[in-house]
C-alpha cells in the first residue's frame, strides 16, 4: 500500500531511530566534511521534528551533524515516489490546450507593447534565462520604480490553485492579465490593451486561430498566456533521472541533502511533492511590514503568510524571499537557522521544526533540480532584450 508523504517521512523517521544505514564508502568518507554553514547551535526552544536524535546537536543516534542519515533502499524507494512528476499536466475545461492558443500566448508573453511605456512584456521579469525570474531584489515596472515583491517563477503552475505571493488570484487566466493593467508593473489598461489588439492584423489572425468565432477580449488574452505558461512545466534535472533509477545522476552529497532535506532539516514539511511546494500560505518569520496573505483574506492568524515557493531550478532564480533579501542558497539555509523572526505571533509552527544543518549537502541536492529550458524561449529572450534595449543584452545564463 503506497503510503501518504507525511506517513512516508514518519516511517522514515522511525527506521533513523533504529540507526543509520550508510550507503557508500565514499558517503562514509565525506560526512566528516563541515557544513557551509559551519557548526550552528539550535535555534532557542527549537525541537527535532521528528523526534529524538533528529536535531542539529552533537550526539544521539542519527543526530550528530557529522552523521550522515542513510535509508533503507525500501523506505528510500518509498520516499523517492513522492518526487515523481504526474504524468498528464492539468487544465480548466473552459481552456483546453491548443497549438494555437500557446502560440498566441506566447507571442502575448513576449510583446512589450502590452505595457504602456512599449518595453515591459511579461518576460521582462519573468526572463527565461533566469528560469522565469529576473535576478533581481524587486523588479521594476513602467515608471521605473521597484514593485513591492521578488518576481516568482511561473514554471511549474499548472498544479496550483492560488497564484501570486499572496495567492490574490486563483486561476492561471486570472493571474495572467493582472500584471497588465497593474499602475506599477506593466500599466497598460485593459480597455486600451484590447483596442490594440484589435487593431493589429497579426493579432487578429492569431486570435481567429486561437478561439474561432470569439472577439479577442480579457478572458481570451488571459487564456491563451495560460495556455502557454502551462507548458513551462519542466522536470528533466538530474534529481530526476535519479528518480528513474540513474544513480549517477547526481553526487553522494546530493543524496545525503535529499534524506536531511526530507528528515533532520524539517524541509520538506513545506516544500513537498514533485515541484516542492505544499501550495499553502506560512509565515516564516521574514522581516518585512508586509501582511502578505492577510490583505487578500482578513484574517489575523495570516498575517505575513505568503505561498511556499517550488524549488524546481532554484539555483537559477536568485535572490530568494518575497522580498528578494537573500542574495543566495548559502543566505536562506543561514536564514532558517538564525535569520527568522521568532517572536511573531502568526509564525507558522512548522518553523518550529526547521533545522538548516547539513548546508553543504542540501545546497548540493537543490543544485540537482535545475531542468535545461528549451534553446528557442531562451532566444526569444534575447530577441526581446534586443527589441527594448538595442546594443545591451544581459550575458545569458545558458552556455
């Protein structure tokens, strides 16, 4: 009987109990290594999350943060299921996926002429080549002023049921025409963006193409950049072909990141499931005056409480936060250590079992999910840097 994810960790936990098994010669040999972070006490009044011996003090069985934590290959086999990706990519029944559809959002996607100033698309800051982010704190929109929010990624949103940080929007279609007609970002009326559209012969053969018989409005500009977002959907990294069973695919060190990921670190109690996200609100105790979900939904206990990022190609999506504050992996893992604000009462409680030990080896195992992006967004990316900045184009991250 295949067991639930959190009935997987708990049964992971109890074998941990029994004592570690270690899986390699060379895995025994490198656990000795420190960590990047190098020797951290726990936070105050902090436990283990699951249970004795799970925490980052010296000693204990599977405690110590020189001990590598090592499945059993079935309850490792049994955990690996939880990462696997499904195999059929949801979609509303009012927008079933077309070939014209993507094609028209992604022509949508990429024109900065759905801003007012002419050079904001929504690639500008979700640029592929920084895996849909733009490597900035806060980006910036028609006026040139920073948002109030780091870009996220819009890889992987087909599972989702509420978008944005704060989770304001709840379809893909919904989220996909906000940014326009938003002052600050790309500051483009709805009404003003249609009467473009319409007036453009390329669009108005596209449209026809996309939704026959339709005029091209709102919810049809919103459906086809949906149709298109819902095909960045990767999962062809490294941690994957491990998943299939390639254990060459990834380093002992990524291994071992992966089990203290799933165990001792308290991770995976947010980031869980194929693209590492619970898809729920938290407050991680983030310095910020921003109430987060809290505006969307007046209640108090969700004050500050913003949406569990996936972690799919996160090395590639730097800065990290909604506030964009932390400039790297090494920041966040020292972040959940000492960086969070304990005090605040809306701290979701998982925070009570977040354990960042073991940094090396959990930067190695996040390094393992990036998926390569296709060769022809990452030079239409380029194209549109070209078209709204001509002679300076930002160094790709590709080689």
């Amino acid at each position: 009987m295949l067991l639930t994810y959190r009935h997987a960790v708990f049964a992971v936990a109890g074998l941990l109990l029994a004592g570690p098994i270690v899986l390699s010669a060379a895995a025994q040999d490198q656990s000795a290594q420190p960590s990047v972070l190098g020797p951290q006490p726990p936070p105050p009044g902090f436990g283990p999350p699951f249970g004795r011996g799970f925490g980052g003090g010296r000693g204990g069985r599977g405690g110590g943060r020189g001990v590598p934590i090592v499945l059993d290959p079935a309850q490792l086999t049994e955990l690996k299921t939880h990462y696997v990706k499904p195999a059929l990519v949801p979609e509303p029944a009012d927008n079933p996926s077309t070939p014209e559809k993507v094609a028209l959002g992604e022509t949508l996607f990429f024109d900065p002429g759905l801003s007012s100033n002419g050079k904001i698309a929504c690639a500008t800051c979700h640029d592929a080549r920084h895996s849909f982010t733009d490597g900035l704190g806060l980006s910036l929109g028609v006026k040139g002023e920073p948002l109030a929010r780091h870009t996220p990624t819009v890889i992987n949103l087909a599972w989702s049921e509420a978008f944005f940080w704060d989770g304001r929007a709840r379809t893909m279609e919904q989220q996909a025409v906000m940014p326009i007609a938003e002052a600050k970002e790309m500051g483009m009326p709805h009404a003003v963006m249609l009467s473009r559209l319409q007036g453009d012969g390329e669009y108005r053969r596209l449209f026809a193409q996309a939704f026959p018989g339709e005029v091209p409005g709102v919810a049809t500009v919103g459906k086809a950049i949906a149709a298109f977002e819902r095909t960045l959907t990767y999962a062809a990294s490294p941690f994957d072909r491990w998943l299939a069973g390639d254990e060459s695919a990834i380093s002992d060190e990524a291994k071992r990141g992966f089990v203290d990921f799933n165990t001792r670190a308290g991770c995976a109690q947010c980031h869980s499931g194929w693209n590492f996200s619970d898809g729920k609100f938290h407050d991680i105790g983030v310095r910020s005056e921003d109430v987060g979900r809290f505006a969307v939904e007046a209640d108090e206990t969700l004050r500050h409480h913003f949406k569990t990022p996936g972690l799919r190609n996160i090395a590639e999506r730097a800065p990290y936060m909604h506030t964009g504050a932390l400039a790297s992996l090494n920041d966040v893992l020292r972040f959940y250590t000492r960086g969070f604000d304990r005090r605040r009462a809306t701290l979701s409680p998982e925070m009570r079992n977040v354990r960042a030990g073991g940094g090396r080896d959990i930067i190695a195992f996040l390094q393992t999910l990036t998926s390569p992006l296709p060769a022809e967004l990452l030079q239409r990316q380029e194209a549109l840097e070209k078209q709204v900045h001509p002679g300076i184009v930002k160094a790709s991250l590709t080689p």
